[in-house]
C-alpha cells in the first residue's frame, strides 16, 4: 500500500519540478536576471532600508512556496499553477531596479485578471453555493487576522 502512495506521488513530483523549472524558474529567475542582471544598484529612494525589504520579501517568500509546492503534490496530488509576484518584488527592492518592479506590478495584475475572469468563474460554476461560502469567508488577497477569544 505504502509503495502504491510513493508511485502515486511520481508524477505529480516529476510534474511539479518541471513546472518550477519552466514557470518560475522563468518569472523569478530568468526575467528579472536579463532585467537586471542581478546587479546592485543604488538603493531605490536612496534607501538601503528598500534593499533589506527587498531581502525579507524573498526570505519571506521561500519557505511559503516551497510549502505551497509540497501540498500541491501531496494533498491535491497534482502541479501547481502561477506563483504570486512578492519573489519578483523582493528582487526589484534588492536589486534597485525599476524594471523588475514594473514587471513584477505586470505580473501581479495579470495573475489578478486570471483569477476574477477564469478561476473564480470556473469554481463557481463547478461548486455553486459551497465555492459562493467558501468565498464569503475566506478574502482574495489580504489574509483576514482574527484572534479568538480564550487563546487559540
């Protein structure tokens, strides 16, 4: 049984690691290094306050997508798709480049318009009412902060 859930997992993991390859290793890889050819330059604002953001935002954003990259593969037993832009944001910061952020603000508005006008439609319909709740309580973009009372 347990030698079935490994094989199971094979192509998803195999799926997953071509797609980080060609997907993100293309946004946050390939781009910002022909934007900028991952050379420093002055910090942005005149700043090195915007470099060291720069840094939290990829430090930040790592362990986030490798963690989104796992369950993927073992809780939905398939390959992701398009990765959000903080990693492309982090880099415009650290390496001062206003190309880089330009495409990252490009790549965030285009995963937004796939999001309103394909995915949510397509769950919608798939889902009804469960995915019109699911939406009700759970925001888009900016996770809601709520502390219960009496501890977690």
């Amino acid at each position: 049984m347990q030698s079935r859930a490994k094989s199971s997992l094979l192509g998803p993991t195999l799926g997953t690691i071509l797609f980080v390859a060609l997907v993100p290793g293309t946004i946050v890889g390939l781009v910002p290094y022909r934007l900028s050819g991952w050379r420093l330059a002055p910090p942005l604002l005149g700043s090195p306050a915007t470099r060291w953001i720069g840094v939290g935002l990829l430090l930040l954003g790592l362990p986030l997508f490798v963690a989104f990259l796992g369950r993927f593969v073992r809780e939905g037993h398939g390959t992701p798709d398009p990765v959000a832009a903080p990693m492309v944001i982090g880099q415009g910061l650290l390496f001062a480049s206003k190309p880089i952020l330009a495409y990252a603000a490009g790549l965030a508005l285009a995963f937004h318009l796939f999001v309103v006008l394909y995915e949510e439609p397509t769950l919608g319909a798939r889902f009804g009412e469960e995915y019109a709740s699911y939406c009700r309580r759970v925001p888009r973009w900016i996770p809601r902060w709520r502390f219960e009372k009496g501890g977690a």
